[in-house]
C-alpha cells in the first residue's frame, strides 16, 4: 500500500458525515444570526458583528470626537472591530467542537 491507495467511504460513514454537515449548515446559519460586541482599549469605540464577522453597528463616542487626538478613531474602531469578530470566532469553535470533538475552541 503506497500514500495514494485509500478505500472509499462505506454507505455508514458517508451517512454520519452528511449528518455532521448538515449539523454545521444548521450552525453556520444560527451563528449568522446572533451578535457579538467588542471594545476598542480606551472605551471610545464598540462595534458589533454578526456571527459571520460582518459589521453590523458601529458607535463611535462623543467624547472621541471631542478629544485632543481624534486621529485615534481609527485605531480605536480597528480594536473594536477586531475584538467583536474575535468573540464570534471563538463562539464558532465551541459550537462546532460540539460537532466535532478535536476542533480546537
């Protein structure tokens, strides 16, 4: 046997990974549908995603626009982005762990 012989998939395992992908359609569309939050470190910025990671609000405080700096908005809304998608990511990989034991979460 070489690195190219393998034997297909029997009629049970093919059954248990269709099982397991519509598990992770089901999963893919409930976790597009719920949100997640983020801060940027200074509390200026929060942003929101959805479980995909896509933008879905974005708020930018007073007080960032009144401060001495305002070029840090941008930073500021890059953290926030970035800690929102991070806490989806992370909600993503202890559902699908639940599916497949060994995804790391």
């Amino acid at each position: 046997m070489n690195g190219y012989d393998w034997a297909p998939p029997t009629a049970a395992e093919m059954a248990v990974w269709e099982a397991k992908a519509a598990e992770f359609e089901r999963l893919a569309a409930e976790q597009a549908e719920e949100r997640f939050t983020g801060h940027s470190d200074s509390g200026l910025v929060e942003a929101e995603v959805d479980g995909n990671g896509r933008l879905t609000d974005l708020d930018v405080s007073a007080e960032a626009l009144r401060q001495a700096y305002p070029q840090n908005i941008g930073p500021d809304t890059i953290e926030a982005i970035v800690a929102a998608r991070a806490a989806a990511g992370a909600a993503g990989r202890e559902k699908a762990a639940g599916i497949l034991p060994g995804v790391r979460a």
